[in-house]
C-alpha cells in the first residue's frame, strides 16, 4: 500500500489510500481496517468476559453498593485500589473511557430505536388515512 512521510511539524501521517481494506493479522490476531475519510472507530459495548479489564471487573465485585459509580462511593473496592496502588491509573482510565463510550452508544442506539418506531407508527396512520380516502372516494 502506498504510504506518505509523517509530517515533523504536527507528527501526524495523512492519509493516501483512496479505497477501503481489510488486512488479517492472522489467526487469532484480528485484523485492521484501512478505510478513507474514517478517522475513528469507537467500541459501544464492553464484552463482561473481556480479559483486557477483567481485573476491575473482578473488583467491582466487591464494591459494597451494587449501583456503585466508582468515583469516589463510599466501599467502592476500585477507589481503594487505586489509593493502595493495587491498580494501574491509566488501565482505569482507558476502563472509564470505555464506559463512557459505551454509554453513549447506548444512548444513542435507544434514540435510534426509538426514532424508528415512531417513524413506523407515523407511517402506519399515514396509510390508515390514505385507504379511508380511497374508501370514501369509491
């Protein structure tokens, strides 16, 4: 694949493809999507047997509230770990990021849903209407 200098001033690459690709890494290994004019990819749903954050998932566990928010509740086994040192900031960070990521997605797929089911009803009234006029003109 063609490929263009980074640039010194910003760091940054730009990008040259002008067609999509998918690359295998190989078995196991997952694959990269190199796609023009997509900048971003965000995950919007954290899998519960996910390995990469299954030590906080283990430790919100043994939050005292079960509706802990894991900032600053009372019992909430992530706070002390983070204040012992138990747990690394940055992966709790990346582990918030990703919540909220997954939140918004969430959110976002709701009002989507939602969108399209008042678009359905709207549609079904629609025709409902049309047919009684067709009935009344006949």
């Amino acid at each position: 694949m063609r490929t263009s200098p980074i640039n010194t001033r910003t760091e940054k690459g730009r990008h040259t493809t002008t067609y999509s690709k998918l690359i295998n890494l190989g078995e196991g290994l997952g694959c990269i999507i190199d796609t023009p004019g997509i900048q971003e990819i965000t995950a919007f749903k954290i899998d519960s047997n996910n390995e990469t954050f299954f030590d906080i998932e283990q430790l919100t566990k043994k939050c005292k509230y079960r509706n802990c928010s894991h900032t600053s509740d009372d019992g909430c086994a992530l706070v002390q770990a983070l204040e012992e040192g138990l747990l690394d900031k940055e992966h709790f960070k990346n582990y918030r990021k990703l919540l909220n990521e997954s939140g918004f997605m969430e959110s976002r797929l709701d009002y989507i849903a939602s969108r399209n089911r008042r678009v359905r009803i709207l549609q079904r009234e629609e025709q409902q209407r049309n047919s009684t006029k067709r009935d009344i003109m006949f």
